[in-house]
C-alpha cells in the first residue's frame, strides 16, 4: 500500500518557494485578536484533534498561518 503525499510539507522545489512567497494571511478584515481580563492577551495551548482532510486543504491553501486562520474561523463561529 502507498502511503499519500505528506500534504504538510512540500517536498518538490517549486511548492516549496510558492509557500515561501506566498503571503502568510490572506487580505481581509482586521483579524480577531482575544484579550483575557485586564488585556492581558490569551495564552496558547498545545492540544491534539482530528479534523476532516479537505477542512484542513481549504485552510492550507493559502499558505503559511492556516493554523491561525481556523483559530480565527473557531472564535467567529463561537462568538468569542
């Protein structure tokens, strides 16, 4: 059995420089930033979940920051 292509890291040369330049955000509206009490801004935490392949595709194709993009897409859709 073959294994799929690590969709994380690029591996040939032209992927890799198109991630480079890509830019890390996409333009958009200002980005949602959370504060904790008194403005202190919320820590981040390691943590571990499974997601569908094709909703981590959409957030991966523009680049470098997709994890800050679904962190985004999450306090949108939880109000916070």
């Amino acid at each position: 059995m073959t294994r799929p292509p690590n969709r994380y890291r690029p591996t040939d040369a032209l992927s890799i420089a198109e991630a480079v330049f890509k830019p890390a955000t996409p333009p958009s509206a200002e980005p949602v930033r959370a504060q904790g009490k008194g403005g202190v801004p919320v820590s981040k935490e390691l943590v571990s979940i499974k997601l569908d392949s094709d909703l981590i595709a959409h957030f991966q194709e523009d680049g470098p920051g997709w994890q800050e993009r679904i962190n985004d897409a999450l306090r949108r859709a939880t109000g916070l």
